[in-house]
C-alpha cells in the first residue's frame, strides 16, 4: 500500500474507505457520492369493463363517400362497432374476431379523410377501440391471447399511422397521436408485445414524431410521450418485470434503448430530455440494474452501458454541448455519476469488475468558447471496490480542465478536485495496486501520481 503527501499546488491526503461512499479526507472536498435514486413506483393500470353479450352482434354505420366496413366474427358473444361519420371520403374499416366475448370499436368521426383501420382479435376476452378524427390516419390492432386491451386515439393530426401487435394474454397498449392544434402531422407510432401482463403506452403532441417499442416477457412496462418536433424515442425488452420511460419536450431529440436494448429482468430505465438536438442510448444486459439519463439543452450526447447486474448510472446534462459516455462492464454492484452543467463538458468512466465507484461533477460558468471542451474527465477501474470521485470547475475564458484517473487493483480510493479561475489545470493519477489512497486539489496547476 502506498500513500503520498504533498502540498504546493495539490494535495494528496490519505485516509480508508468506509465500504464505497466514504469520503477521502475531509480536505479532499467534493468526494462525497450523491443519493441513489428510487425508483417510481408504477401504478397499477384499470382495465377498461366492457359489457358482455352472449351473441355475436355487429353494428356498421356509414355516410357519405366509398365507405367500406367488413365484420367477421366467429365464436360466441363477440361485440363490434364500425361507425365512419360526417364528412367521410375513402374510409375502409375490418374487423376480424376469434373467440368469444372480443369487443372492438372503431370510430372515424366527423371531418374523416382517407381514414383506414382494422383490427384482428384471435382468443377470447379481449377489447380494442379505434378512434380516429381528421385526414390521412392508419390505425392497425392485432392481438392474440385472451383478455388483451387495447386502444388507439389520433385525433387533429394529420398523416399519422399507429400500430399495436400484442401477442399473449393480459396485456395492454395505448397510444395517442395529434392535439388540437397538429395540423402538419406525420407522427409514427408502434408496439409491439409478446407474454403476458404487458403495458405500454405512447403520447404523441405536434408533428414528425416517431415512437416504437417491443416487448418480449411478462409484466413489463412502458411510457413514452413527446411534445415537439422531429423526435424519436425507440427501444426493444427482453425479460420480465423491466420498465422503461423515455419523454421528450422540444425539437430533435433522440433516445433509444439499442443492441437489443434491455436483456435481463428487473431492469429500469428513465430518459427524459428537454431541448433540441440532445442524444440519449442506453444498453443494458443483466437483471436489476438502473439508468437514468436526465438532459437539458441543446446538442447533449449521453451513452450508457450496463453488462452485469445490480448497477447503477445516473447521468444529468443541464447545458449545452456536453458528452458523457459510462460504461460497466463484467461485475456487479457498481455505482456510477455524471453531473454535467454549462456548457462542452467531457465525461468518460469505465468500470470492469465490482463493488466500484465513480462520480465526476463537472461546471462550466462562461458558456459555448470555440471547439475544446471547458472541462474533461476520465475514470477507468478494474477491479473490487474502487473509489474515483472528480469535481471541476471552470470560469474563465481559455482555461480548462483536465483529470485522468485509471484504478487497477482493489480498494483504491481516489479524489481530483478542479477550479480553473486563473490558469488551466491537468492531472493525471494511476493506482496499480490495492488499497492506494490519493486527493489532487488543484487551483492551476500540472500533476502527475503514480502508485
């Protein structure tokens, strides 16, 4: 074990770690580890009760130009409703139930224009609703299992196109596209879910949005909701009892859960942005595991990782420009932060092993300046129980940032702290070993620690 002192533009102290979240030194500021978040916990969803009849009984009404309704039913107690209404032009509306007791709706109502839906109910108990209002809207519901729901409502916006595909038993979907004022339209929207006790749901304001999810397993669940223009939000479930919320205000933001997306059970992802041009990607692999990316601004870019279980990200941009990459990879129990505020921030950590932990909080004062990044941060551990904790501040015009930290060994402790007032401040610090402790303050300066 090897523990250095010195003092001049830095300061290195040494003390233990008390299990992760114990502070280095009380000298060594900003090395405290910021509170877990809980998890939201998901309310239970109503069911719609619909009434039960004990023959098959269709009611079709049409006016006005090239309607067409076509209803099969087979089985017993199936309901179905097919109204095109008003000003109706090309409408076309099918419906196919198998089974007994299915109940469908379909509406297309008032001003209709070039309207389409169909809706295939294969099983028993299940209930659908079509809903749609104004010109050029596709709606699809297809579900096969017993006692699935679901229900698709576009109304004020035009081109839109919404699809459920619902494969089990128990599962729900809904999805809304348009608004009063969504006179442009071209929203997407798709859902996909295979297993049983399955719920999603999309909201969709405004115009060029595009939402989708799959989900494959047991009781998962879902939200995503966009208010703006030109976002996309998509992501893919693998496993039982995963949730994943993405919600979007503003122009031009994407979030996905990619690569196959959440693979695991447990798992729980929040992506929540708020700007225009923000990029959200999360993965996780393993079960139990957290994400949570929180972006606020323009142009933010956030990238997530999880291989292993019960880990934990938490990423927060409130600025613009900011990158921030976390990645833990082949271990458990990891904790990992990311605190981005102002503007062009860099932070990168990488975590191999278990028991680690890592927090960089990054703040820069002066705003957009040319193309470097005010503040820059790297964390690297391999191995057991390690602490990395780096806190920067930057606020003056051509000075910046820069630590490196790289942990390879068990029961490191390390903590940098950064403040760019004057003059630009580097540091890099390696602990190749076990049980290393170091805390760099720097107030613009140069360092290098090796242990």
């Amino acid at each position: 074990m090897k523990n250095l002192f010195l003092s001049i533009a830095f300061l290195f102290a040494t003390s233990m770690l008390f299990a992760q979240t114990a502070l280095l030194d009380e000298d060594c500021v900003d090395c405290t580890v910021p509170d877990v978040q809980q998890r939201d916990p998901i309310s239970p969803i109503d069911r719609v009760v619909f009434p039960v009849v004990h023959i098959n009984t269709s009611v079709a009404k049409s006016w006005g130009n090239e309607n067409n309704i076509e209803v099969n039913q087979n089985g017993a107690g199936n309901y179905s409703w097919a109204l095109q209404d008003n000003l109706s032009w090309l409408n076309n509306a099918e419906v196919i139930q198998n089974g007994v007791q299915n109940y469908s709706l379909v509406n297309q109502l008032y001003y209709t224009w070039r309207n389409d839906a169909s809706v295939l109910q294969d099983g028993d108990h299940n209930y659908s609703k079509i809903s749609q209002d104004w010109d050029d809207n596709v709606a699809k519901v297809e579900q096969r299992g017993d006692e699935n729901q679901a229900d698709i409502y576009q109304d004020w916006a035009r081109f839109n196109d919404a699809a459920i595909f619902q494969t089990g038993d128990l599962n729900q979907a809904f999805q809304f596209q348009g608004g009063e004022y969504s006179t442009l339209g071209y929203n997407k929207a798709r859902i996909t879910q295979t297993g049983d006790n399955n719920y999603a749901k999309q909201y969709q304001e405004v115009d060029h949005n595009e939402v989708s999810v799959v989900q494959t397993g047991d009781d998962n669940s879902s939200f995503q909701e966009q208010d703006g223009y030109r976002n996309k939000a998509n992501f893919d479930q693998t496993g039982d009892r995963n949730y994943v919320g993405q919600f979007q205000v503003g122009d031009d933001n994407i979030a996905t859960v990619y690569d196959w997306g959440q693979q695991g059970d447990d798992n729980y992802v929040i992506q929540d942005q708020d700007g225009e041009w923000n990029w959200a990607r999360i993965h996780q692999a393993g079960d139990r595991n957290d994400s949570y990316q929180i972006q606020k601004g323009k142009r933010n870019r956030s990238h997530a990782d999880q291989h292993g279980s019960d880990n934990y990200i938490d990423v927060f941009q409130d600025g613009n420009l900011n990158v921030a990459s976390a990645t833990q990879l082949s271990g458990d129990n990891n904790i990992l932060f990311q605190k981005q505020v102002g503007d062009q921030n860099s932070a990168n950590a990488r975590q191999y092993g278990s028991n680690n932990t890592s927090t960089e909080d990054q703040t820069s004062l002066i705003g957009y300046i040319g193309a470097n990044f005010n503040n820059t941060s790297n964390v690297y551990q391999s191995g057991n129980d390690n602490f990395a904790c780096v806190g920067q501040t930057q606020s003056l015009i051509g000075v910046t940032n820069f630590s490196d930290i790289d942990q390879i060994g068990n029961g490191n402790a390390a903590g940098v702290h950064q403040n760019a007032s004057l003059n630009s401040n580097s540091s890099i610090l390696t602990q190749d070993g076990n049980l290393n402790t170091a805390c760099i303050i720097q107030n613009g300066d140069t360092s290098v620690l090796n242990q």
